[in-house]
C-alpha cells in the first residue's frame, strides 16, 4: 500500500513524500530523499505516534 502525502488538498505525485508499505519494510519520503524501516520499526513508530510520544 502506497500513501501520498499531499499538502493544502494539492497534490502533485512526484513532489509529494509517501508511505509505501511493504511486507518486509517501509519506505518514508520523496524520491532519493527516503527512511527505510523494517515492518518492526515502523509498528514501533506507529505506537510512538498514537500513545502521543511523537
């Protein structure tokens, strides 16, 4: 699955950064500016967001 992230309802693919989850990891951010985390990492970063850590 494949989100992007567009700003103030304006929403251009290529200049957006997206969440593109995969089953062994999920790549963060915009072109060749990306995060690369294992699906562990991101549950762990998902829990940090929703207990308001983040």
């Amino acid at each position: 699955m494949k989100v992007v992230l567009c700003n103030d309802g304006i929403c251009v693919p290529q200049k957006c950064p997206a969440v593109d989850v995969r089953e062994d990891r999920v790549i963060i951010g915009e072109k060749s500016n990306v995060c690369t985390l294992t699906r562990t990492q991101f549950d762990i970063l998902k829990q940090k967001i929703k207990s308001g850590e983040l």
